[in-house]
C-alpha cells in the first residue's frame, strides 16, 4: 500500500512540479501541492526502505535546473496567433488581401501543414555544420541543447549545397508509440512517468545528460527558418521543399492551398487523420506562400501577420465541482476557482479551472445576456471541464439533472479573503477587486511573482515559489528588496541564504549574481515589470519606444498627471495608449512614486534601441493622412514602425513629418501651422527607398 502510494505521489507531484516550473501553468493549488508533499515526507520517513529513486523530496524545492547555456536568436523565434472558426480563418485572409491592397480576383496561395504538439528547436548551421541547437526560450534567448541534439538521428550534423549561414526551425516531438515505450521503461526502472509525449519531448530534450537524450526516441519537423545568408527560395513551399532536399524531414501533409474553401476542406482532412498520425498535433497552420508578402506583412509583437494557427476544438470532460476559491491577482481582482474532482482531459489531470468572475457563475456575459441559457453554477454541480491548447482549464457547462438538491446559489465574497479588506466592483469592470493595495499579502506577492516573472526581469533561480516563501519570512516585500539581498543575507551577515533550506554556498552565491547581472534592464522591461493594471508587455515596448529612456518616461508621467498638459496629450496620443491605460499609469506613478523611484536608483535601465537606427526616419515621430495610393495605410504604417519611426495619430509639436496623400484635411492645416515638414507619398517612399 505504501508504495503504491509513494508511486503515486511522486506521479502527480513531478507532473505538478514540472507544470508550476517549466510551463507556467499550475495544476494543484499551493495548499494542495504542500498537503501532498507533506503526505509524501510523511510516508517516507515510516518507510525509509521505500523511498523511490524519483522521490519528490529530492527534487522539490531544489533549484532550477543549472547548466544550460543560453543561446540569443539571430532572429526571434516567432509565436502564432489562434483561429478557433471558420470566420476566424476567412478574417485572416481578408485582413492580409486588405492590408495588401489585394482585390477579390487577385490569386493569394497559402499553405496548410498539421501544427506539431512538441517543442520548437532552432538549428544553427554554418558552412554546412551544425553550430549550436537552442530551445525558444522566451524567443529571444533560448536554452544551449546542442550536446543533446547531436545524439537526435533525424537532425543533418552537416549539409551539402545549403547557405553558409543557415537558422533551421521545427518542432521536437514523440510518437504516441515511442511515448508509450518509455514510459514502460520508466515504469519498470521505478522511474518518471512524463504525462503526454509533448512533455516527454521537452523533458528528454532539456535535460543535461546528452546519452539520456540518446536513448530518448526523439523526432523532428522542420517547418520555418530564421537568419539565412541567401533566400531557400520564393515560396513557403519552394523553402520546405529546399530543406526536404537538404535532408531535414518535412511534414508529409504539408499542401498549398489557393483559396479559403481549400484551407478549411485541408483543416477538416488533417483534422480526420489526427487520431492515426501516430503524434499529437493540436491544429493546422496556414502561412502565406509568397515570401514577398510575408516580408511585407512583417511582424506584430511576437506573431506573423502572414501565418496563423487554425486550432482543433478543444478537449472535453465531465466532472464533480468541489468548491469555489478565491484567488487575489496582483491587480486586486478576485478570481473565483474551481476546485474539481480531479479527472483527465486530453493527457493532463486537471484538479482546478478558472470561473472567470461571478457573472460568468451566475450565468451571464459582461452586457448582462444570458449564457448556458442562464444556468448558475453551484458547488456540487457536474460541469463540462476542456482545455484550449495550453492554456488553463475552463468551465463550459453543466448538467442541470445532475445537480443535487443540497446546491445552493454561490455568491462573491465582498471582503478579502486574504487581507479581509473591502472588495468592491466599479462600475463598468466584470470583477470585484480588493481595496487593500500593499496591504495585502496576496497583491503584494503577485506582484512581486509578476515581476521576477519571465517577460519581466527573468532572474534565474527566482522563481514564483522562490519569491513566495522569500515574502513569507519577510526577506522580501517588495521589488527593490530583491536588489538589497546580497547586503542583508549575503556573506558575512548574521543570517545567510546559503544556510536556508534548500539553498547552499554555490546556489546562493548563483543567485546574489544572478540579481547583479539583472540589473541591467531593458526599459520596455521594467516598464512592465512594474505590474501597471493594463500595462501588458506590448505597451511596455511601445511606451520604451516612444520615451527612450527612463528619465524622460519618468518626467513623462510626473508632467502628464495634468490632465491639461502638453505631456498628458502626448502620452494618450501613442498608438495603443487610451485614457484608460493612462490614467492607469498616472495613478501608480502618483501612488508609488518613491518606491518606483528607489528602485530605479538600484538599476541600470538601457534605453530602448530604435529598431533600426541606420534608417533616416528611426527616432522620428511620423503621421499619415489622406489617401495613401501605392500601400495601405497599415501597410505604411507597419514599414514605418519596422524602420524605428513613432507613427501617431495626430499631428502635434512633437510630429516630425506628415505624409499627406490626396484628400489630406485639417491635419495638414495643423502640420503647417505648427512648421511641420509635410511631403507626399512618393518622397515618403524614396525618403525610405523603397521607391
Ligand atoms: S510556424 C512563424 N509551423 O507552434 C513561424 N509553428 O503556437 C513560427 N508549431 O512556437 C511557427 N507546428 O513551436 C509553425 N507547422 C508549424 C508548427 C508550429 C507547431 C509550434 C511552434 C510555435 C508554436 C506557435
């Protein structure tokens, strides 16, 4: 009995572990994941001749993995945005046919290939030998597998015929019968078992002995490329087929597509064969075949404009609603939780998804209509549980014949549960916040997780569960403390982290220089490290962008808290900023202002580069108007971004040039009242030849 239970533990406890630490993504609450833990140390020292190999006391808690190199892409690697419908995918294609000018009867190919359920590898080859091989990482810098992806028999250590420089992308994945036999041999070794072959991938791969790799039956597509020295080719197809010929194995599905109809009668092909592929595929993508087009489209922040990822419906299952907690973000919101009995919903066993908020229990949208016809959610419910991908389980609905009589309507605390402050929903806003700020240990601590967190400062050896128990003993109670941790528990003082459980002379010692190296920080980082409700990581990078640096933006938000100040107009005339993120903004930086400014004291903020500083219009702040006749207006806008030029909406002091087209109006008027140099399209597009 006892060790069965102790196979058990060390299951769910490694697949909880690894969803907290490598995927961002909890399955058990911390109450849980401590009950079991404890559980587990319990048994153990009862049965010390029982204690597993895999025992989860030797890895919770224990640093993040050590030793991976870091890889900085020569170019990013890029994510996908998600088509759930039909219309979804007809919207993409029309909005590319917009942005490109393209009328109805023009010809516009895409491709269609199965999205691969793995992990995305970029290979580095140059003069036809394998350089280095790195995970995506945050898709800028990525982890060293290189000693690892030489042992993989489907990867070409060495090319013929390719370009000298040559950035080979694709997805790492297991078969379901490759996936099946391994965890046969875990099982019989006493060993881990990996939940799904995705996480059996990513474990196999990301590990640090290359021979464990070696034994691990991994296998590669390759589906997209980053720095090349000369062009594969014309073509999305043309470029697949050139690394087929160069030895790389392409998807066999992969087809090109000349119209919507074709895609979506692909979509329900791929969709048909899924379950006899032999591996997991979560939807097909579609990419614009011309690589002229794609080039014009460029990029938003991390995703294409020109590819999308058409998702297969998400996986569903039926289960028994425990309860309902409340979870404090950082922001104050309370998010009600379900806890569920736990069950299986497409490989992974789910024990919690979120309710949204208490419109959504009560069985309305955010306008008040009616959803699930109306249907509340009580504890005690059976509800239908799926996941989207990999995001967090959701609620879709329940069965009302199988509510017991006992379930009674669940109301929204209107107290904290954590700092027993008032929680008061505003008008207009879907959720109920807690109205005690830093007083209360739930918002403190989620910001303090939100700023360590990846997008953010990314300290390694920092974690989530680092910075909780690290609050929880008062070492840490807000961001700056992190910078002061060496001075108060670093050599020489009376307490020490070395001396703390789970850390030791080198894994403290790490850390302190961890810290130090993060002291250098990207404005666009800090910006939204700060935690500012609404101020997400793309505002971030267009406010770092707009400001440049940390002194101006920090006047900037000093001077615009006059509503009728000049900088109050130039903050909400940014692309992307409205009143609401503003005024946003404006009360944190009131708020807060000496801890933002302490804070700041301790680091060393880069300004935010000009994307391409050699280009005559990179720093200048540009406006269109009128009618613009050799590209759309977001096509120009776009080029104009991707050459390091603000594009606003309004002319005002700060504009540095209007591109007036045909029709142009009082915009033009204003630019010349002010003296700003106004030219036509054609001397925009010489200006940044591309006449
Ligand atoms: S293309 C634009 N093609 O999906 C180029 N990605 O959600 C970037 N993926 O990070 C990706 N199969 O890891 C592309 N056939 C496919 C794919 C694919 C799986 C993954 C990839 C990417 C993620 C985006």
């Amino acid at each position: 009995m006892a060790e069965r239970e102790l196979a058990r533990l060390a299951g769910i406890l490694s697949r909880a572990n690894d969803a907290y630490h490598r995927e961002d993504a909890p399955i058990l609450s911390d109450a849980e994941f401590d009950a079991l833990r404890q559980r587990n140390a319990a048994i153990e020292a009862r049965f010390p001749q029982l204690v597993r190999d895999d025992s989860p006391s030797a890895f919770l808690g224990a640093a993040p993995a050590e030793g991976f190199g870091k890889i900085r892409h020569a170019r990013r690697m890029l994510s996908l945005s998600n088509a759930f419908t039909e219309e979804d995918v007809t919207d993409f294609v029309a909005g590319i046919r917009r942005f490109l000018n393209l009328g109805p009867d023009r010809p516009l190919a895409l491709t269609a290939e199965p999205k691969i359920d793995g992990l995305s590898l970029s290979l580095r080859y140059e003069n036809g030998r394998l350089l280095h091989a790195a995970t995506r990482g945050d898709g800028e810098t990525g982890e060293d597998v290189t000693a690892n992806v030489r042992t993989m028999a489907e990867i070409p250590q060495s090319l013929a015929g390719a370009p000298t420089i040559l950035e080979v992308r694709g997805e790492v994945y297991m078969s379901h019968a490759d996936f099946a036999a391994l965890n046969t041999r875990q099982a019989e070794n006493g060993a881990k078992i990996f939940a799904n072959p995705r996480n059996a991938a990513a474990g196999s791969l990301r590990q640090l002995d290359p021979e464990i790799t070696r034994a691990r039956p991994l296998r590669f597509f390759a589906y997209a490329w980053g720095e090349t020295s000369a062009p594969l080719a014309d073509t999305q197809s043309g470029a697949i087929a050139r690394l087929r010929a160069l030895g790389f194995p392409t998807n066999p599905l992969f087809c090109r597509c000349d119209t919507v109809p074709e895609l979506l009668a692909t979509y329900a092909g791929i969709e048909a064969q899924r379950a006899s592929l032999g591996y997991d595929i979560d939807g097909v993508v579609y990419k614009l075949d011309d690589l002229a087009y794609q080039d014009r489209l460029g990029l938003r922040s991390t995703t294409p404009r020109w590819a999308i990822a058409h998702k297969f419906p998400a996986e569903l299952a039926w289960t028994q609603l425990e309860g309902i907690d409340i979870q404090v973000g950082r922001t104050g919101a309370l998010s009600p939780v379900a806890r569920l009995k736990p069950v299986t919903v497409g490989g992974v066993v789910v024990s919690n998804a979120t309710l949204h908020n208490e419109d959504y229990i009560a069985g309305r949208d955010s306008r008040g209509t009616p959803i699930r016809e109306g249907r509340d959610i009580r504890v005690g419910d059976w509800v239908q549980v799926y996941r989207a991908g990999d995001v967090i389980p959701k609620i879709r609905d329940l069965d009302p014949a199988r509510r017991p009589d006992t379930a009674i309507p669940w109301q929204m605390p209107d107290h904290c549960p954590e700092c027993g402050s008032p929680a008061i929903r505003e008008p207009g806003d879907s959720v109920r916040r807690c109205t005690g700020g830093m007083i209360c240990p739930a918002q403190a601590v989620e910001r303090l997780k939100h700023f360590v967190s990846r997008a953010a400062f990314d300290i390694e050896g920092l974690g989530a569960k680092q910075v909780e128990s690290f609050w929880r003993d008062g070492w840490i109670a807000s961001p700056r403390d992190i910078f002061t941790l060496k001075e108060r528990f670093g050599p020489g003082q009376p307490r020490q982290l070395k001396n703390r459980e789970g850390w030791g002379e080198k894994s403290a010692q790490n850390l302190f220089d961890a810290i130090d190296e993060k002291r250098r920080i990207p404005l666009a980082r800090l910006i939204f490290a700060l935690g500012i409700r609404h101020v997400g990581e793309t505002s971030g990078g267009m406010l770092a962008t707009h400001y440049g640096s940390w002194d101006a933006f920090r006047s900037a938000m000093s001077d615009a808290q006059d509503s009728e100040s000049a900088a109050y107009a130039e903050l909400i005339s940014i692309d992307g900023v409205g009143p609401v993120m503003a005024q946003s903004l404006l009360t944190s930086f009131q708020a807060e202002a000496a801890e933002i400014d302490a804070l700041a004291a301790m680091l060393d903020i880069q300004p935010a580069e000009a994307r391409a500083t050699d280009s005559p219009v990179a720093g200048k702040t540009v406006v269109f108007t009128g009618t613009l006749e050799r590209m759309t207006r977001a096509e120009a806008k776009a080029r104009a971004e991707a050459l390091g030029a603000k594009v606003a909406g309004s002319v005002s002091a700060k504009t540095d040039l209007l591109i007036a087209g045909p029709g142009a109006g009082s915009k033009a008027k204003k630019a010349a009242d002010l003296g700003v140099e106004v030219i036509d399209e054609d001397q925009w597009l010489a200006l940044i030849g591309a006449s």
